[in-house]
C-alpha cells in the first residue's frame, strides 16, 4: 500500500525556524535514520520526501460562485505547521507507525493514498 | 455491505433441541470460526456475512434432516463457499474489492480440521486497533468475536440500531482502507496492545455495568458480553498479566449483577444481599488474582482495581470489609493515575477508615475536576449525612439528582432524600 504521511511541527516539536542549529542537525540526524529504516525494511520503499515552506508563505486558492479568489494562506490552522511529507510504499498500517518512531516528535498524519489505477 | 447479520432465532419452535444445539454452538463457535474465516479469505465482510449465512442454513435444514457429524467443520465449509462464491463474482464483475493487510511474518492458520485451530487473538488485536475510535473497537470486537447483535451493540452503548451498524461498517472498511493488519504484533508491541485491548474490553464491561443514561441501572446480559471476551483473551494468552487482573475484576464485579439491583432500584454494596452474588466467579476471579505479582503502568492499575474488588468480594458482612486496606489500594492507584474517579474512590474509603469528615476534605479537591457528575454529589450527601451536615446532604442529594440522567439511579437517591427529610 501506498502512504502519505503528513508532519506537523506541532505539540512536543516546535517549528523548524524555531530550532537552534544544534536541535536542527539532530533533527536532520532523525530524518537520515527514518530514510535508513525505509530502506531495510522488507516491503518498504520511500517515493518522495519533501520539506515544505513556511506556512505563512503559503497562497491559498478558493473557488466560490464560480470565481477563484487568491487569498493569503493557508487554508487551515493546522496546515501553518505543516513542515514536510513522504509518500511511501508500506505492507501496512503498523510498519508506517514503527518507521515514524524514528522521526522528530511531529505530530503526524498517516493517509493511504488511493490507487487511482 | 448490510450488518444485518445477528443472533441466530430463525428456528422453528417446534424443534428446541438443534436449535439449542445450534444457539449452543453460536456462543461458543462464532469468533473461532470467523476468525479462520477472516484469516483465509482477508475479507472481513464477507466472511462476517458468509458465517451469519451457515448459521442460517444451520437453522432452516439440521431440524429436519438432522445435525452433520461435524457442525462447526459443516459451518465453516459452508460459510467459506459463501465467501469463495462471492469473491468469483466479483471477479466476474470486475469489482474486486481490497484484501486485508497481512503482517510479513503472518501465516495463514491450518486447516480447520487442525483441532482447536484458532485465529481469535488476531481478530481481536484487529478489532482493537488505536486507529480506531475506542468504542468503535468495542463494538467491533464484541461483534466479530463474540457474534453479538448490532441491535443489543446499539442498547450496549446507547444509540440508535441504524448509527451502531454504521459506526461498525465504517470500522470494518477503515480497517481495510487504512491497512491496518492482520497478524500478531512481537514482543513490547503485543503487550502495548494487549493494555489497548484490556481498556476496550473495560469500556464495554463499564457501559453495561454502570450505565450514565437511560431506564435500566445494568444491563448484566451485555456486560456479561465483556466478560466473556476478557475469557476469551485470558485463554489465549494466559501469560498476559494485566489481562489476568481485568479478567478478575470483572468477573469479581460481575459477581454481584443479581444483588445490585432490587424492583428497579440500586442497591448499594452495604444494604446487598451477599448470599446472591456469583460465589463460583468470586472464587475464580480470587484465584485469577492471587497469582499476579507487583506490575507497572496499566496493568498495575488494573491489578490494584481487582485487588480492590476482591476485598469487598470477600468480605462475609458489610461491616467485614478491610477499608484500610482498600484505602491504601486506592491512594496508590490515585498516585498512579490522578483520576478523579478514584479519588471519588478513595474519599468513600478515606471516610470509612478516618470518618466522614475526612471523605468530605478529600472530595473537596473534586469540584475542578469533575463538577457535573453526580456521584461526586451523592458521595457527598451521603458522607454529610453521616457527618450530621444535614443542609450539606439536602443540598448535595437535590444537586446529583439535576445531574443524573440514570432513572434507577435517580429513585435511589429521591428515596435517600425524602428519608432525609422525614427523619
């Protein structure tokens, strides 16, 4: 199966731009050990891995009565700690879980992603 | 996919003794059966489905034409084909729908023919899953292992028939969609989940012994449901201590189902009539509990319950109890966990060793915590009763009736209040 797996710099981990170097490199650290973890796992493979922009430097599009309307973003609360993402492929539910103890304290989404095939 | 699936009562009357037999092997056979089921075909539904079918035909042709040699191996064939059949069928139609996910050490379980083949504890860990709400986990578990109706599920936990079979439809396909899988977790795991599973199976065991809303004050029938489930998990993994010490407390509190109430009414643990408790279960749960050394984090706290209850369980009289050491039970269970349903608790217990005085003191601490609950009122009515505060009592007695919602419930406490006030 395919996941998405969304990381919010929320609860026990600040936002990045609020780490000190040092937080920041260990954070780094964890990310490499997560990548590390993927790739021995049997059945798992890492497709994409981004770190996002500040929330703040998001635009956000809504269409209403038909018209796109251009505002500051983004769209939801939450979404302004949104950091990063990976997609990956994953034998289930439970390998995704043990792989993210590996990561930086984020609060942490996990959605299958749909095989539109 | 319907969740019409339940009990089977299709039987002709006429014919009680296969339909005994049949409602005989309902109980004991369901959540084995499903569970190879489930194991063989990683399709919840439709062998969910396909077994509430064997059963059906179980009970339209066995009256008639006599009972198979084998009725479970004839049960599980049959609900098999059943699910085979509509697998093909969607092939056909092009419209396979996804497979369970399976852990990668998973294998599949034996034959059926292997006696005492069973795959419960998988299904059980399925069910009880974190990613899925709590009570959709009880829910799903009592349904799927134990067979119990979606109508006594919606009586359990107080909602409508329609919203329990949603709720248990939306628990089965998030079980698929998400990939949550099927197979024994190892080691720290499997014990992180076994206490999930514990708080689950207490959940369901809660909402049938204590109900917060309604008419009935228990509902021994559907908390007996629970009890059965902690049995069934104390047989798999007779090791796991903290689901010895629920097993235990449950059947220790169960015990007392028939003396709790009397004409509708509650009957508090003092004014019970002790020759009415369950002294079979009482003796189980004593035994079950005895043996369970010193444990930490959840499985402590469920210990230190059982222990709590095999004082009162054990106590011959009323005035028998051991409230000091009931006491010291509870002030470590509140160190450990700060619930102020235990405080609540322990104040009843601090009042009993220290005075009533000392209850009210304690209950004090309560009112941030939990305002708007009524037993925290009546605990202290009945303590300021005791104290001679007789305008404390009045008061407290007139504000956990505005708070419960229980009918039994509230009865019991206008009968404490008027005896109060004719005294």
């Amino acid at each position: 199966m395919k996941y998405f797996v969304l990381l919010a710099g929320a609860g026990e981990m600040p936002p990045w731009e609020e780490l000190t170097a040092a937080e920041q490199e260990a954070g780094m650290a964890r990310h490499a050990a997560f990548d590390e973890a993927c790739a021995t796992r049997p059945g798992v493979e890492l497709l994409s891995a981004e770190a996002l922009g500040e929330g703040s430097d998001a635009t956000t599009l809504r269409t209403r009565g038909g018209e796109m309307v251009i505002t500051d973003g983004p769209f939801a609360e939450i979404a302004e700690q949104i950091g990063g993402f990976y997609v990956l492929d994953a034998p289930d539910l439970d390998t995704v879980i043990e792989l993210c103890k590996v990561l930086p304290a984020y609060d942490i989404d996990i959605r299958p992603v749909l095989d539109m095939s | 996919m319907t969740s019409t699936s339940g009990q089977s009562s299709t039987c002709p009357d006429q014919l009680i003794e296969p339909e005994q037999i049949i409602e005989e092997i309902y109980r004991a056979e369901w959540g084995r059966l499903l569970s190879l089921l489930v194991a063989r075909t990683r399709r919840l539904d439709l062998a969910e489905d396909g077994l509430s079918e064997a059963f059906a035909k179980a009970c339209e042709r066995w009256p008639g034409r006599g009972m198979p040699a084998n009725p479970s191996g004839w049960l599980f064939t049959t609900a098999y084909r059943y699910v085979v059949d509509h697998l093909r069928a969607e092939a056909v139609a092009g419209r396979k729908a996804p497979l369970l996910a399976v852990r990668a050490e998973w294998v599949p379980p034996e034959d059926l023919a292997v006696e005492l083949a069973d795959d419960r504890l998988h299904l059980i860990l399925l069910c009880c899953h974190p990613a899925l709400a709590r009570e959709s986990q009880s829910a799903l578990a009592l349904r799927l292992v134990l067979g119990t109706s979606t109508e006594q599920l919606a009586r359990l936990f107080l909602v409508s028939r329609a919203t329990m079979a949603a709720r248990l439809t939306r628990a089965k396909r998030k079980i698929v969609r998400a990939g949550i899988p099927l197979g024994t977790p190892l080691g720290e795991e499997l014990r992180n989940r076994l206490d999930e599973v514990c708080r689950t199976i207490y959940l369901a065991f809660t909402a049938g012994y204590t109900p917060m809303v309604g008419v009935e004050l228990l509902r021994a029938d559907l908390a007996g449901d629970a009890v059965r489930l902690a049995a069934v998990l104390h047989d798999l993994e007779p090791d796991a201590t903290q689901v010895r010490s629920m097993l235990a407390l449950l059947l220790l509190q169960h015990s007392r189902r028939d003396a709790r109430q009397r004409h509708g009414r509650l009957v508090p643990l003092a004014d019970q009539d002790r020759s009415t408790w369950h002294q079979d279960e009482i003796r189980t749960g004593l035994e079950l509990i005895a043996e369970v050394e010193q444990q930490d984090g959840y499985a402590e706290e469920l210990r230190l319950q059982a222990l709590i209850a095999a004082e009162h369980a054990s106590a011959a009289t009323a005035p028998a109890t051991d409230w000091a050491m009931i006491e010291r039970y509870y002030a470590d269970l509140d160190a450990r966990t700060g619930s102020p349903i235990v405080r609540l608790g322990r104040a009843v217990a601090v009042a009993m060793v220290e005075g009533p005085q000392a209850g009210l003191a304690m209950l004090s601490t309560l009112e941030a915590t939990l305002p708007a609950h009524h037993r925290v009122a009546a605990v202290r009515a009945e303590l300021a009763q005791r104290a001679g505060e007789l305008d404390l009592a009045d008061a407290s007695y007139e504000r956990a009736l505005t708070l419960c919602h229980n009918d039994a419930e509230r009865a019991h406490l206008q009968e404490k209040l008027d005896a109060l006030r004719t005294d």
